[in-house]
C-alpha cells in the first residue's frame, strides 16, 4: 500500500477562489478558474497517494497530469492566484508539479533524480 498522502483540511480551503467537492472517503476535487476562462481541477486521494490534473476550456482538453507516487499536495492563494503543488517521490526520483491559476494557468512540472 502507497504512503498515504499529506494534504489540506477542507477548513484550509475555505474562503479561497475554488470549488471543493469532497468524495468517497479520503477523495476530494478542488477547480479553480482563470480569467481567460481556462479550467484546473485537482482531485487527490489520500489513501493512494494519487493525483489528477486537468486543464481545460470548453470542450477542449489542454492537459491531464496523473501521479500515482505522490506524497504531498498543498493549495494557497497568492498575489491574485490560487497555487496547487503537488511533490511526489517514485523510487530514486523526486518532483514538484506547480499549477498556478490566475489571469492565465501556468503549469510548471519538474521530475530529478534524488
């Protein structure tokens, strides 16, 4: 079994530019809007230690991040835009997905070796 994966409480979301929709136990969806009308969502499982991202417009599917190793998520809300971090940790590997959703979404996703 995966490592269970450290995340925010719901109480930490509360108040910040996003929707939060919690699922089965240790499951929970959060999507936040650009200002160009482009779509992040971000749902994670706890017990897995899963992550999924998707980015759209529309119809349009511009992105989908799956991490199956992750290890932490953290949410925060800064100069104008919610931030969603994602690091995880596969064998002799460490990462750290940014998603930054503001006037545009901007994804920065960085994988090395440990």
């Amino acid at each position: 079994m995966a490592q269970r994966l450290s995340v925010p409480q719901i109480s930490e979301l509360a108040g910040m530019p996003m929707d939060v929709q919690p699922g089965p136990a240790g499951v929970l969806m959060l999507t936040s809007w650009a200002n160009d009308g482009d779509v992040v969502s971000l749902t994670w499982d706890e017990t897995a230690g899963s992550v999924s991202v998707r980015w759209s417009h529309g119809a349009i599917e511009r992105m989908t991040l799956e991490r199956e190793t992750a290890s932490k998520v953290s949410v925060r809300e800064a100069l104008g835009r919610v931030e969603l971090r994602v690091w995880s940790r596969p064998e002799r590997f460490t990462g750290e997905l940014l998603v930054s959703v503001g006037e545009h979404v901007s994804v920065s996703d960085a994988l090395l070796r440990a």
